[in-house]
C-alpha cells in the first residue's frame, strides 16, 4: 500500500498550541479518533491564525474554505495525552494557503500525526470565487517571527 509522505516545513512562520486529550475524545478501539484529531488540529489552526490577526473567516477582509486536507498517522494518542500542536504555514506561491500541522505527544515527545491542508480565500459577493490573498497577511508570515 502506498502512503502520503508529508514533509513537514522547518523554515516556516510556526506557531505552538497545547491540547488535552479529553475522555469524549476517544473512539471505539480507545485511542484518539480521526474526527477529533482533525478537530483538535481545527483548534490549533484558529489559534495559529489568531495570533497572524485572521481567522478561517476573515483573512483580509475574505472567508477560507479548505480545499484539499491529507493527514498521515504516526501513532495513536490516549486520554490524558498533553498534545503540542505545531502549526507552519510557509509563504505561498499562488493562491491557496498550505497550511501544515505536526502533533506530538509532550510526554514522550513521539509524532502522533502530520498534516496539510489548502485554505483559498472566497469572495462570497462574487460567488464564491476564489481570490488572491492580502499582501497584509502575506507579509507577516514572510517576517519570519514565530509564535
């Protein structure tokens, strides 16, 4: 079976956000289920955006929508696992916003999962099409500040 292999981006903006692996968070083998973890990685990106002075509703004055998600599985993740979410977003070549995250358990420092998603910014006044993002954010993450 071929697997993704996601190379997750050193040399990008970063940002680093704690979660707990709650009790209801866990499926029916016990360990932490695929639709929390994207929740949680969900969380951690809202943070990350947060902190850039945006939102998946307004990133210069646009909605983001995700267009494509790929999430590749390390290990698993148990109630009460400290997880350190580590969101990079390097500066795009394009329209879409590569947004990648890397899950590590605190514990034990092991990589629980690595992902990536594409945000592009939709104009609602226009149908929805898709549009360029704001020089305004573009530049923040080319600072190289992390946060």
């Amino acid at each position: 079976m071929e697997r993704i292999k996601l190379e997750f981006p050193e040399h990008a903006w970063r940002h680093v956000h704690t979660l707990s692996v709650r009790v209801g968070d866990m499926n029916y083998a016990q360990h932490l289920g695929h639709d929390t973890l994207i929740s949680l990685l969900h969380e951690a990106r809202a943070a990350a955006l947060a902190t850039l002075g945006a939102s998946e509703r307004n990133v210069g004055g646009f909605p983001g929508v995700v267009g494509e998600l790929a999430v590749q599985y390390q290990a698993e993740a148990y109630w009460p696992d400290v997880l350190e979410v580590t969101t990079a977003i390097p500066v795009p070549e394009g329209k879409g916003l590569k947004v990648f995250h890397r899950m590590v358990r605190r514990s034990d420092r092991r990589q629980v999962a690595t992902a990536m998603l594409t945000m592009l910014l939709v104009d609602p006044s226009r149908g929805g099409k898709v549009v360029s993002l704001p020089e305004s954010f573009l530049s923040q993450l080319g600072s190289g500040e992390f946060a």
